[in-house]
C-alpha cells in the first residue's frame, strides 16, 4: 500500500491540520519561546560591552575616582542621600560606594542579582589598587584592607517590597482581561449573546456590567494579596490606602477594556486565548514586574513607559513603597485611563454578538 493513501498517514495530516488551526496552540509553541528570547535577549543582552552601574554616596577620593574613570567597564553616577537605596532595590545600580570621611568605604549591594555579586569584586579591586597607590606614593607599604558588604534588608527596601506592587498590577491585568475577554467569548461560543441580543436593553450597558462586575472581583483580590504580603512578609503601604484603592480600580478598569476589546470579535475560546497572551506577553516581560524596566534599550523606553502594565506598576510601588499621593501618580493614571476609554469605545463600535 502507497504510505501517502494509507490510513496513519491522513490521520497524521489530520492531527498536524487540526493543530496549526488552533492559533493558542501555535502561539505558545513557536511565539512564546521566540519572544520571551528576544525580550530577554534584549534586557540582559550580553553582546554588547560590559557594564558596571556604581553609584558613588559622599565625598569620593580623587585616586579612586581616577580608578573608575580609567576602566571603561564602570559607569559611575554620584547620586543623593536619599536616592540610592531605591536605585539599588529597583536595578537602577549594581552597587553602592557609600564614602564616609575618614572611614573605608561601604560597599551596598543586591546579594540576590549576579551582577551586584560581580560589581562588587570590580570594585575592590579598583579601592585596593586606589589604595595601593596611595599607599606607594607615601613610601609605605601598601595593606589590603577589608571592604564588608553591607545588604539592604530594612522592610521597603527588600526585593519583595519591590515585587509585591508589581504582582498585583500582573493580577489586575490578568483579571481584568481574562475575566472579561474569555467571558465574552465563552457566552459567544455557547450562543448565550444571541439571547442578550433579543432583549431590550442597550449594548454599551451590557459591556459596562460585565467590566464593573469584574472589578468587585478584582477589589477582594487585591485585598487578599496586600494583605498576605504584610502579614506573611511584612509589606506594608506608606500611602493613603483610598488611593491605593483609586490605583486599583484605574488599573483594573484599563485592563477590562482592552480586555473588551480583544475578545469583541473572536469566535472561539482557543482565539481569544491566543490573543490575550499574546497582548500581555510584552508586558510581564517589559513591564517592570520582575526587574526593572530601565533595562531595555534607551530606543525602546517611551513604548515601555506606556504600556498600561508599566503605568500601573510605577503608580502601585509609588503609593505602596514611597508613600505619593495622587499628584504624583497622576500620569499614569491619565494613561492608564486612556487606555481604557479607547479601547472600549473601539469595542462598542467593532462589539459582535455572535
């Protein structure tokens, strides 16, 4: 018998046809992965010239300045009191050279980041070589001093502090697309729409009740995690929790309409998956969730900064770890609401029952 007539090789071209016409399934096999490389790719990309982000606290010394300046591998940044601590949390720095007078330098790192880890072997070396020298010029012999690493672990400094606020923007998201989009289109599937669509009532007040219902749900679940962060790891919010609250529902509302709006013409379940993570991809990457933001390309930083998911994380870590009101947030919710309103006057325009 011809192998192309036999029966295993149509059921073969069966199974092969049925897969790539499944658009979740060929999303996750071969759009994840090259995404994720080249998101990845791009935030820690290892081809180009290595840096070493310092950030020097202090009076400095001129020799180990010079140090610095003469190996190309150290972008030195001399920043404020007040600022390094965040800059050091948040990935803004590998390492801190807090300088005291008349004592030896302090080195503050992030013992949870490899690069802190290899920063601050680069910069001993420069402080030993900066004292070595010292040391040579005055006609003695030069002695290896210590230099202990100090780590931030003061509550609102910790990488959890820094994690939480981003967590829960990526629950928001979640929430507001999933528990929107895959409704939609699961009543769409079941012919459910067709019924609503017989009835009497307006269709931009069908789409507003299923986005506000939503975000009762999201009001008990992010009460949840606040309070299983404070009470399991002991982050607590510097803010006004009723702008916090404001924060939430902002965000919660944005991503329910854009949720509205990818799942206004799908037909199937397997299609709006695909299409939701295929709009959330960038962002739990790009976003700031995890690490900071500041790590992609300079070119790619004003598309990064609009990404919904990054105006709610900058907004939550704002409020929850810096204790800012609302004049301070005030951008990002604009966009944020942005957001929301375009995509679901888009929806209501493009919206299909069946």
């Amino acid at each position: 018998m011809n192998l192309f007539q036999s029966p295993l090789w149509h059921l073969v071209l069966c199974r092969l046809r049925l897969f790539y016409r499944q658009p979740a399934a060929v999303f996750w096999t071969y759009g994840f992965p090259l995404m994720m490389i080249t998101a990845l790719g791009l935030a820690f990309r290892g081809e180009q010239k290595v840096e070493i982000l310092v950030d020097t606290v202090g009076p400095v010394s001129e020799s180990i300045l010079a140090q610095f300046r003469s190996d190309t591998r150290f972008v030195v940044k001399t920043v404020a009191e007040s600022e390094w601590k965040r800059r050091l949390q948040v990935g803004k720095t590998d390492l801190v050279l807090h300088a005291r007078a008349d004592e030896t330098p302090e080195l503050w790192i992030e013992p949870r980041r490899a690069e802190s880890r290899l920063a601050q072997q680069a910069v001993e070396n420069v402080l030993l070589r900066a004292k070595a020298e010292v040391s040579h010029g005055a006609g003695g012999k030069a002695q290896e001093p210590e230099f202990p690493a100090h780590f931030l672990e003061e509550k609102g400094t910790r990488y959890i502090d820094f994690l939480l606020p981003g967590m829960i923007g990526m629950n928001l998201m979640g929430g507001g697309m999933w528990g929107v989009g895959f409704v939609l289109v699961d009543m769409r599937v079941r012919k459910l729409l067709k019924r609503f669509l017989a009835t009497p009532m307006r269709q931009s007040d069908f789409l507003l009740s299923v986005m506000i219902a939503r975000l009762f749900f999201a009001v008990f679940d992010m009460v949840f995690l606040v309070a299983f962060g404070y009470f399991a790891f002991g982050v607590a919010s510097q803010g006004n929790p009723l702008t916090l609250i404001l924060v939430m529902l902002v965000g919660g509302a944005s991503f329910s309409g854009i949720g509205l709006l990818v799942a206004s013409r799908a037909q199937t379940v397997e299609s709006v998956s695909g299409l939701m993570n295929l709009v959330m991809l960038p962002m739990w990457i790009a976003s700031g969730v995890f690490f900071s933001a500041e790590r992609f390309p300079a070119e790619m930083q004003p598309i990064i900064q609009a990404l919904p998911l990054t105006c709610l994380t900058h907004a939550l870590r704002a409020v929850m770890l810096e204790g800012q009101g609302l004049t301070a947030v005030w951008p990002q919710l604009l966009i944020l609401t942005l957001w929301g309103s375009v995509c679901f006057g888009v929806a209501l325009k493009i919206f299909r029952w069946k």
